[in-house]
C-alpha cells in the first residue's frame, strides 16, 4: 500500500486528490478522512500527522479487503 496524488477521470475540475494505492486500485482519502473538506491532498495527510495517517492506511486495507476484485 501506498499513499498517491491523483486525479480522478471524468472530471472537469483539474485537482489533485490523495489516495491510498494497493495493486491497482485506489481509495480516495477524502472517502477515509477529511477536516470539513470535500477533497484531500496528499500534503493535507502529511501535515495531519501519522497517527492520522496509520488511521486513514487501516481504513483504506478494510476497503480494499471488502471490495470485490
């Protein structure tokens, strides 16, 4: 698992978001984590710090593990 800035497909706006990557498949940050915000940058979780950011990684892992493949 990995923490990545992207940008999602199909949309007009030309943000980067944070996400948290495992063999191809992403789980955007903002779904996991956010201060009021609607988007969440990569540098927003970094700043918030690692406890945060081990939270927003074990929340990612129980997604990733209930979705399908």
């Amino acid at each position: 698992m990995q923490l990545v800035s992207y940008r999602p497909h199909g949309r007009t706006d030309e943000s980067w978001r944070a996400g948290v990557e495992h063999a191809g498949r992403v789980v955007d940050v903002a779904s996991l984590w956010n201060d009021g915000r609607s988007e969440t940058t990569t540098r927003q979780l970094l700043a918030a710090g690692s406890a945060t950011s081990n939270r927003v990684f074990t929340q990612a892992r129980e997604q990733l593990d209930a979705a399908p493949d």
